[in-house]
C-alpha cells in the first residue's frame, strides 16, 4: 500500500487503531525505500512519516527497507527517517544486471518510424516500451498483435504481449 493509503485512509485508519489487528502485524517491509529520502521531504510528505509506523507495531516487528539504489545521504535520510539505530544491519548486495539494457529510442513522430523501433525489440525476450499518450499506446499494441499474429502466433495465445497503464481495472493489474 502506499503511504498515502497507510496514513490517510478511513479503512486502515480503522485497522491501526484495533490493537488486535496490529498484534497480527509480522512485517513492515518498504519496497523502493529510496523514496522516502528523494520523495518525502516535499514531494509526498507520507514518505517522510514511514517511520511513525514502528510505533502502531508491536516491539520487535520487523521493519525492512530494501532499494537498488539505497547509498550515501539517501541511505542516512532512511536510516533517520525509520528511526533506525545503530545496531540495525545494512546489507548492499550487488545490483548489476548485465542482461538487463537500459535504451532510449526517440522517433520522429510518424508512427511509422514507432513501429519500426518497436519491431526491433520482437525478438527481446522482455522488453517495456513507454508511451505518451493512451491512443499511441493502444495503436501500437495492435500493431504489434497483428505483426506478431502472422509472425509468431503462439506469443499471442500465451499472452505474451500485454498493455498495462493507469486506467486499467484493479483485477487486471
């Protein structure tokens, strides 16, 4: 849940508040902690309230906070906003992923030039292509269905190539 959720909603405000609920609590686990240093301070305030979980919790909760980009300042704005001591152990294990690509392909607007860019990745196992708009989005997604309809059926029958944006149904996501 977020910590706009976790703070500011009437049904987990509700939960907090029952303390058999909060016996039953084993972890507090912060994905993507890095957050609470880059997005808390101004940009979402509830990052910066994180810490104030440990006192709804029973003592001894475990309360882990894990990112692949957790160093320097960002790792001590954590620390102090988890009211993390000294005793707690930072583990920093290696985050280098050489079969993972980072690539920024920039097409000159004509659709047929997105096309082109995104049928180069085909034959990628994984890839995630990002769009500005929902109609480019879904005008690509056909494409690419139709394309890989003639090319590579079994893809599309085991729902290989999927769309995923804001609007989507919570089930779905």
């Amino acid at each position: 849940m977020s910590p706009e959720t976790a703070f500011n909603s009437v049904h987990f405000g509700m939960l907090w508040s029952e303390a058999g609920w909060r016996s039953r609590v084993q972890a507090v686990v912060i994905d993507e902690a890095h957050c609470i240093s880059t997005w808390g301070p101004e940009f979402r305030k509830d990052y910066s309230r994180i810490g104030d979980l440990c006192s709804r919790v029973p003592p001894g909760t475990s309360f882990l906070a894990v990112s692949a980009t957790l160093h320097g300042q960002i790792l001590q704005d954590v620390r102090r906003s988890l009211h993390y001591g000294s005793n707690v152990t930072v583990i920093k294990a290696d985050t280098d992923c050489p079969n993972v690509r980072y690539e920024v392909q920039v097409t000159s607007g004509n659709i047929n030039s997105c096309y082109e860019a995104l049928e180069a990745f085909m034959d990628s196992k994984k890839t995630v292509v990002y769009f500005d708009s929902g109609d480019d989005l879904q005008n690509a997604y056909l494409h690419l269905l139709s394309r890989i309809r003639t090319s590579q059926p079994s893809l599309v029958q085991s729902n290989q190539i999927a769309k995923y944006y804001a609007d989507l149904a919570p089930e779905i996501k």
